[in-house]
C-alpha cells in the first residue's frame, strides 16, 4: 500500500506584508519572530559562540560582517543596554505616549520562500514565508534590533515579563534580491544622507531631562522691560540653533542657558555632565525647582543689560562661571563657605563684564595682538576660572575682572 504524499508548501517564518515596490515590503512582526529570523548581532562577534553555531549561523555571521559596523567597543555597543531601558521603560508607560523607535531595516540575503495571493481584495496585504536558514541581517536599527535580544534573554533585569513581550509588535521594512553591494548602499544612505539635526534643536525638544525642563521653565515665565514694554525673556533666547545670528534679537542659547541652570544645581561637577536627569544626594526635583527657578529668574533681570549687550556673561565659560557662583547660594552646595542670595548678588556686583581683554583675557577667554577676545576654551576650561575669579575677589583674576 502506497500513501499519497503531500503537495509541497513552503515552510518558514510567516509575516504578513505591503509591498512598497518589487523588492521591499514594510509590516509588524512579534519580538519572539524577529529574534528567531535576526540572530543577535552581539552573538555574531562572541568568537567562543561562533564555534558552536551551525554552518548556516556562521555564514550569516560573515555576511553581516560585510555590511555593519562591529558593535563590540564601540560607542553603538555601549549604547544597546540604555536603549533597552528605554523601550522597557515606553512599554512600562514611563514615557507616557512621547516614545518610539523607528522600523527595523532588514535585508534578506536571497529569495523570499513564498508568496501569498492578496489576502482581501484591495487591501495590498500579503503573507510571505521566509526559509529556515536565511540570512537576515539588520542594515538599519541594528542597535535597536540588539537591544530587543537583551530584553527578551532577561526580561526580569529590565522589569519585564515574558508575557508582556510576547504582545510586542515591531515595525520593520524588508528588502530582498539585493546583492552585498547594494546592502552596504543601502546602511550608507542611511547612515550619512540625513542630516543631524542641531544639538540645541534636539534638546529643546527634550522633555525628560530636568535640566532642559527647568531652563524652559525660567525662559517661559520670565518677563523683561524691552523698549518700554514688558516681553518674555524667552523672545531673546535661540531654541533652534547653536551659533546665535548677528541680526536677530536673540542674545543667548538654550543650551548655553542650560549650562548655567547644570552647574547652579552641581556646582563644579556640572562641567562634566551632559544628561541633566540625575540629581545631588538629598534634593529631590520639586526641592531643585523650588530653589532654581526664583533664584535664577532674579539673577537674569539683575544681569539683563549685560545679557542684551552680549557680554562676557553670555558666553559659554561665563555662564557655566556664574552657574557654579550660584550654586554656592543653594543651601545644598558641600562648600565650606555657602553663600547667602544677598551675599551671591554683592559679589556679582562689582564684575566688569564688557568684553575687554583688560578683564577677561586669561580668565574666560583668550586675546590675540590686538586685543580681540577669543572664547573657544568652552565652559570646560574656563568655567571653573571664571567661577573662582567671581567667588573670591581678592585673588588675581577677581581683582581683574573687576578692574581693580
């Protein structure tokens, strides 16, 4: 007796799929899909478990190699566990509904293993096999793709579940019958045809971190007298750019004003810090608040004239100076000489902050031959000077920038 085999099909990782031309289609998969069709790139650089893997992983390994990046020592390796943190916390609800990550790029190194007719008439929705064995390798969003493994090979360490994995959906888009050139193409446009957009136009749209939060604060309610009139504080502050322009009205940087909003909260330690999300040991983000924001919104109406002027006190170095000045008046500051508001205020003043070589050369800037000020040093190199010649009038630099 003979039994009838079966019709072959095509079996495989199922997704259901638009196309959005010949050769690349855009869809969803589930977390447990993506880590079986899209080894962890990590694993694909571990040499110790590349001697286990099978002859079809190891091969996928060396395809991958051709169009990333290597992740290991890297500052895109050191990147993937904050990034899972940050999708656990989104699917947390930590984030609200401000969080996203951007599809998955994939490139499946040959054929797709079958199509499907349309599965609703006019729907352009498809349902496409893709054969066990296949690479698949992540030309964009590969970070992404490695911190999704981290989250599902320990989801407890971020606070997760299993289940709550499982219902995760992921948007990816997949390109096929492409050759290894045309892939490496494809990660080269996509890695250097955008443009990066501007650090203090991405900081202003940052809404977790304290410090951006609370310099938007003071800018928003502050009020100045202008020409007769009262106007924000916020009309005179450049949110979009880094470099502020001649003939605009603004006179100062988000992100400079935000340096003088970390080092008021850290003190000399603001200098080194980039996120604003941490706090000092024992001041809580109402505490900071409460504190900051009158203190700094008084300092800037005191000090208006020479912010409209474009003062030393604009800069960089002079901003970060005065930060640390202020913190000394906080009541959380470790220095063995707290300062009280009327004492900040009485030393600041008596500072000369025309931008004169006679007061600031060697202090926040430097002056060539002719005496033109130059203040590249940044807030790094010279804030803490700056700082200093504020806090302690009696040494060397405090007597110069107060032209005594």
């Amino acid at each position: 007796m003979s039994l009838p085999l079966p019709a072959p099909q095509v079996e495989g990782i199922r997704l259901n799929v638009m196309p959005f031309r010949t050769d690349a289609v855009i869809g969803t998969m589930a977390l447990p899909t993506l880590i079986q069709l899209v080894p962890s790139p990590r694993n694909q650089e571990n040499k110790r478990a590349l001697q286990y893997l099978s002859g079809v992983q190891r091969r996928n390994a060396e395809l991958r190699g051709e169009v990333q990046r290597m992740i290991a020592s890297t500052t895109k390796g050191k990147n993937i566990t904050p990034y899972a943190h940050y999708i656990a916390d989104g699917l947390k609800g930590r984030h609200g509904a401000g969080w996203s990550t951007p599809p998955v790029t994939l490139w499946l190194a040959g054929e797709p293993g079958s199509l499907s007719d349309e599965l609703a008439a006019g729907a352009n929705v498809f349902t496409m096999s893709i054969t066990p064995g296949s690479p698949v390798i992540a030309v964009d969003g590969e970070t992404q793709v490695s911190a999704w493994h981290e989250l599902s090979d320990d989801p407890e360490r971020f606070g997760l579940s299993p289940a709550r994995l499982a219902v995760v959906r992921i948007p990816f888009e997949l390109y096929w019958g492409l050759g290894v050139d045309d892939a490496r193409q494809i990660f080269y446009d996509r890695n250097v045809k955008g443009v990066e957009v501007a650090k203090n136009l991405a900081m202003s749209m940052d809404q977790r971190d304290f410090c951006t939060r609370l310099t938007r604060s003071i800018i928003d309610t502050l009020e100045v007298e202008f020409e007769g009139r009262t106007v924000s504080f916020s009309t005179f502050v450049d949110t979009k750019g880094r470099q502020l322009k001649k003939s605009g009205p603004e006179f100062v940087t988000l992100s400079a004003l935000r340096s003088l909003v970390v080092t008021a909260l850290h003190g000399r330690a603001g200098l080194q810090r980039g996120s604003g999300d941490d706090l000092p040991d024992g001041v809580s983000a109402e505490h900071a608040t409460a504190r900051l924001v009158p203190l700094l919104s008084r300092l800037l109406v005191r000090l208006y004239p020479e912010f409209a002027a474009r003062s030393t006190v604009t800069s960089p170095a002079g901003l970060a100076g005065l930060g640390i000045a202020v913190h000394e008046a906080t009541g959380w500051s470790a220095s063995r000489r707290p300062l009280s508001e009327d004492d900040l205020f009485g030393l600041l003043a008596s500072v000369r902050w025309e931008r004169d070589a006679r007061y600031w050369d060697g202090v926040a800037a430097s002056a060539n031959q002719s005496g033109v000020l130059n203040f590249r040093g940044g807030a790094k190199d010279a804030g803490g000077r700056v700082a200093d010649a504020i806090l302690y009038p009696e040494t060397e630099f405090g007597r110069k920038i107060r032209g005594w």
